[in-house]
C-alpha cells in the first residue's frame, strides 16, 4: 500500500510519520539467495543482485545503459604507451565503519584479487597488472605489463570493488563497503537488510530501509506479488504471468535486455562431449525457439555464439546450429554413436534452467541421447559444475558482460582454451583501434560457434514486476545488480 502526505502547520500526527516510513522502506524480492556476502571470492552473481553498487563499489561502475562512468575514481590518466593508468579518488570516502577508504585501500584490494592466491572467480581481469602504487592518499598507479583497452571496463565488475584489509576477515557474512547502503542484517534462507548509509561521500539514496527477499519458488513469486507482499520482483521467474500484471494498475512491467547469454554448457574434456562432432550434433538436435516458447514464453533473443545480441559487434551465427535433427543423428553416426549415449544434465535453480532443461532432454532424447537430469541447489552447482567440473552438460546464463573472453581460460569449468582463440583476445586486450576490435571480435565469436564449445540457446530478458509507485529501477541489467540508489516511491 502506497501512502500520499501532506505537510500541515500543526505537529506531525503518528499517521503521518507512518506514511513517511512506508514510502522511505521496500522489499525486493530476488529468486537466488547469495552463498555468502564477499563478491570479490566467488562466482555466483547473486551476491552482485544484492551488493554491487548498493554496498561496494569499485574504481569504475557500470551505468544503467552499460556505459563505464566513474566510481570511487573521480578521473584518471592514461600514459601514452596505453601501460600506466593514474586513478585520482574523490574526496570524504569512507567506509561504512566509519574507516577512511584511500589509495592503500585500493592497492590492497587489486594485489589481493592478483595474488597467486587468489580465489577471485575472475582473477584474469588481473592478470595484465604488473605493480599498484598509492602515489599518495587520493592518487593510485596501476602498472601494465602491456596495454589493455579494457581495464577501466574490467575494473567495473563486482569482482573488482574496493574493500578494507580492517574488514576482510568477515567479509562473507558482515560485508562493509563504501556504497549508499550499508548491510544490515542477513536471515540465512529468508532474507537480507540494508539501510541507507547517512555518511555516504556522493549522492545519499533516497530511501532508508532496504529489504531483499529470497523467493526461489516461481509459483511463491506469483503468489507474494498479487499479494503485495512485496514492492519489487526483479528477474521475474514467472513470465507466462506477465500478462496478467500488465493488465492490473496496482503494478508495472518492466522488460529490458541482460548481457546473460544462456547456453548448454558442455564439458569439452569428457568423453563423448570431447568430439567436436559429438558437440555439433547436440547443437543441431536443438530447437531454440521451442525452448524460448516453451520455458520462457517468448522471452529471449536466440544466439548462435556466446555474444550479446544487442552489442554493435554482435554476429549472428545461429545458422551454425539450426535445429536439424536429422543432421544431429547422421553426425553422431560419424562419430560412432549412431545408438546414442548417456550423458548428465545438472540444473541449477533458475527456471530457464529447470524448464528448458526438461524441454532439451526431450529435444536429445529424440536423436538418441539420454540425459541424468539432476536438479541441483546452487551451492551444489558451483561446487559440482563450476568448481568440480563433475558434469557432463548444464544449463547457466552467464550475466556478465562482454565475458567472451571465458573461453580463453583453458581451466573454466567448459573446458575449451583453444590457444588460437586466446591468441586473439590476447590481440584484442593490447588493441584501442574500433576496426580491428570488430574484427578480432568477429572472428572470436565465429571460432566458438564453429567448434561448438557449448549449445548456444537465446539471450536471457530481464523482466521486473514492480509496485506501480515505484520509480528509477533499471530497465536493463548491464551487469547482474539491483541498484537502488537511485530509487524511490512516487509522492
């Protein structure tokens, strides 16, 4: 219930002050629960939907249009030989235990996320970092041992925030950060509190109080939604309901496009799937669209490579891996599985995953490939899949953007690292010229399709369900983030 207020020349009645709480207060509710509260250790992107701006912050920042804007660096310099970036930081930063945030800070963040050992998911965003220097207080150095055009976009990510050697060590379930909110409260399996950070140094949040609820559910997301138990829901599970919030005024929909190219991860070191043959025979036996009619009602843009639709470099490769059915089973025959095979299917949570996953196992099934399909928790998935590399396929979403460049580490969990494929995000990483970087870029996204790493499926859309008073949510999800800094009710 949403309250409208007027100021009266009289004292404030009790009324009043309630409406002010209400409107000061909301909860969003988030399908995945985070494992733990430190994003610069892990892999799930679940605690970015809950941190990432919100409580920490990095050098840099993703907008809400994807554009790279300043974060707790006010500007920068660059050297002529593209090899040193000179970072000044804004003024009065503190973090939330009153701590001041410096150059140090910053120099102890990036030489803990580059260290030897460090269990930074996304430690290769490092990797060209040679040296830091805190030059002074409010002046850092970073040092590369060869040009990289993307370093101010890789130091946006969630794995690249700023934290405080004074906080590290409860990091995981009592995170201190220098962002517009500060964490409050986490009821492990319920939900997690945040509260407006009245000492933040740039532009305070407009409301106080922050709720995250964690509703895994999708039938328990339709339900606390009609209900109004909840203000927000963001990544709707449920998008065959979105019809039905459309037509109701008590609430707004909101579709915009996320960088999470979904695919059917292939284990590309496990025997059959280590057959280039095997792996294009299993993207032909899909159909794409039955999949995004199927489990998400249509929501999705279909891909043939692991590259953003909407990005201007995209190349549409779909034609690669057309649904041929036929074609799938004659390759299988090739390759000497003309009576199929048994391989596994472990699903995580989200219910593109669950849903497409029943709809792909019938798709393989019908060219002769039986799937174990094992339904897993996320904890279990990144323990499994992404860390254990105990799988044989899986489907995911990788929400973070431009990652194209996962497929250069021969250790990821799919397991592909051909060396001419990281020969040319080697080039890429030193090049600043447009043209070349389309091209390096074309040929990247062709040279997966083409050895068909994984099934490339569709581009995930993000669509929010929200109370239809509430305003300054982001359409799109740039970066997997719930960014409430900017958000508040409408008087």
């Amino acid at each position: 219930m949403k309250y409208r207020t007027f100021l009266l020349a009289s004292a404030l009645p009790l009324a009043f002050a309630t409406a002010v709480s209400a409107q000061s207060d909301i909860t969003v509710a988030l399908q995945l629960e985070p494992p733990h509260l430190d994003p610069t250790s892990a892999a799930a992107g679940a605690i970015d939907s809950v941190l990432y701006s919100n409580v920490f912050e990095g050098l840099t920042r993703f907008a809400s249009d994807g554009a790279i804007v300043p974060g707790l660096a006010k500007s920068w310099e660059i050297s002529e030989d593209g090899l040193t970036y000179t970072f000044m930081l804004n003024d009065g930063v503190t973090f939330h235990d009153g701590t001041t945030m410096d150059a140090e800070d910053v120099k102890f963040s990036l030489d803990r996320a580059r260290a030897e050992d460090s269990v930074n998911a996304q430690k290769a965003l490092f990797s060209g970092i040679s040296d830091v220097t805190a030059v002074d207080p409010a002046t850092v150095q970073i040092t590369l041992s060869e040009p990289n055009g993307s370093l101010l976009f890789n130091l946006a990510w969630g794995d690249a925030v700023i934290v405080a050697p004074e906080s590290i060590e409860n990091i995981k379930s009592a995170p201190v950060g220098t962002g517009a909110f500060k964490f409050s409260n986490w009821v492990q399996g319920d939900k997690i509190e945040l509260m407006r950070n009245d000492a933040y140094w740039g532009t305070p949040a407009i409301l106080e109080n922050v709720t995250f609820k964690f509703i895994s559910d999708p039938t328990a997301a339709m339900s606390a939604m009609m209900a109004e138990d909840i203000d927000v829901f963001s990544g709707f599970p449920t998008p065959e309901a979105l019809p039905q919030f459309e037509a109701d005024p008590r609430f707004q929909v909101i579709v915009g496009n996320s960088e999470g190219e979904t695919i059917l991860s292939t284990n590309n070191k496990m025997p059959p799937l280590d057959n280039v043959k095997v792996r294009k025979a299993i993207a032909h036996a899909i159909d794409r669209q039955a999949i995004i009619d199927g489990a998400m009602f249509g929501l999705g843009t279909p891909i043939g490579t692991h590259f953003a639709p909407h990005h201007p470099d995209y190349v549409d490769l779909t034609g690669n891996s057309a649904y041929d059915p036929e074609l799938s089973k004659k390759l299988l025959a090739e390759a000497g599985f003309a009576d199929g095979f048994t391989t596994t299917l472990k699903l995580p949570p989200p219910s593109y995953a669950r849903r497409g996953g029943e709809i792909i196992a019938a798709q393989l099934r019908a060219v002769g490939i039986e799937t174990e399909i094992s339904n897993l928790e996320w904890a279990q998935w990144l323990e499994q899949v992404f860390r254990g590399k105990d799988y044989g396929l899986t489907i995911v979403s990788h929400t973070e953007p431009f990652d194209i460049g996962i497929y250069a580490r021969p250790d990821y969990y799919f397991q592909y690292g051909r060396p001419e494929f990281q020969q040319i995000m080697e080039t890429l990483n030193k090049s600043t010229a447009p043209a070349e970087r389309t091209a390096l870029l074309a040929l990247a996204q062709t040279m997966i399709s083409e050895d068909y790493v994984n099934g490339y499926l569709f581009q995930l859309a993000f669509p929010t369900v929200a109370k239809a008073g509430v305003q300054g949510l982001w359409e799109n999800a740039p970066t997997q983030a719930t960014d409430l800094t900017a958000v508040s009710w409408a008087n």
